[in-house]
C-alpha cells in the first residue's frame, strides 16, 4: 500500500490540507490548523502536504485551488473544499466523523 494509502486509511478521521509556502491563503490556515489539532487531540489526524513537494498525489487528486482541505476516514474521502475554513467549522466536520 502507498504511504498515502496508509494515511487515508485509518479508523479515525484524517484532516489533509493541500498547500504550498507561496500561498498566504495556505499561510493563512497554519494557525487554524493547528488549533484544530489541539482541539481534537488523538482522536483525529491533521496532516499538511506540500504540493510543490507532492504534485503527482495533487495532480492525482485534482487538487487546483489552495489550500485545498479534504477529510478522509477508513481510506474514504468524506469531505473536500477548496479555499480558507475556521477552526471551528473543521472541527465539527471532524467531529461528525469520530
């Protein structure tokens, strides 16, 4: 199995947020992003990938705005939006998912 296919596929929700260094909207959700994993702790995963350093997943995903934020759960994608979210709108979708 792929290493993505590892990630996406674990019994608790995994929140992925497609970005680069070069995108203040990406700049802009590092904070949120973090607050979202304090909120939910081990109950859930928050990971960043860098589509500069991953552009054949991107590509693969049809990732074209960023950030783009999807949600995956037992290698199922649940939700996916392209562009800015509040920590508190990520947390409860996460929640949904728990």
């Amino acid at each position: 199995m792929s290493k993505f296919g590892e990630l996406i596929d674990l019994q608790i929700p995994v929140l992925l947020e497609f970005y680069t260094d070069w995108n203040e909207a990406s700049e802009a959700m590092h904070p949120v992003l973090k607050d979202v994993a304090a909120a939910l702790g081990d109950k859930a995963k928050v990971i960043k990938i860098d589509v500069d350093k991953n552009s054949e997943l991107a590509e693969a995903l049809r990732v074209k705005g960023l950030p783009t934020l999807m949600i995956y759960k037992e290698g199922e994608m649940k939700w996916r939006q392209s562009g800015e979210q509040d920590a508190n709108t990520l947390i409860g979708l996460m929640q949904e998912y728990l």
